[in-house]
C-alpha cells in the first residue's frame, strides 16, 4: 500500500520531541505499507461519523 502525506503533517511529526512516539509512528507506517489489504493491518476500525449524500 502506498502512504502519501501532506507538509502540514509532515511538520507536525517534526515537532514532536517524544522519539517514543515518533518510533511507533513509523512502525504504524511500516506495518501499513507492506499490508496488502486494509483487512491485513491490525487495529483497523471503520469511522464512524457525518452521513455525505452524494447526487
């Protein structure tokens, strides 16, 4: 699977000083790019939220 972020997120993981969570982060990443399918990545779950109608 192929990740695409923006700058803004970008800078904000910059401007994290915690290297701990940075680490996870990039384990999240690394587990996410090699998945196949988002059924193979662990902790998935469907958000839940605002309805969009489309037509």
């Amino acid at each position: 699977m192929e990740l695409v972020f923006d700058k803004s997120f970008s800078k904000s993981i910059d401007k994290l000083n915690d290297n701990t969570i940075k680490e996870k982060i990039a384990q999240v990443f690394i587990d996410i790019e090699a998945a196949e399918s988002l059924a193979a990545i662990a902790n998935v779950k469907k958000m839940q939220g605002l309805k969009l109608i489309i037509g």
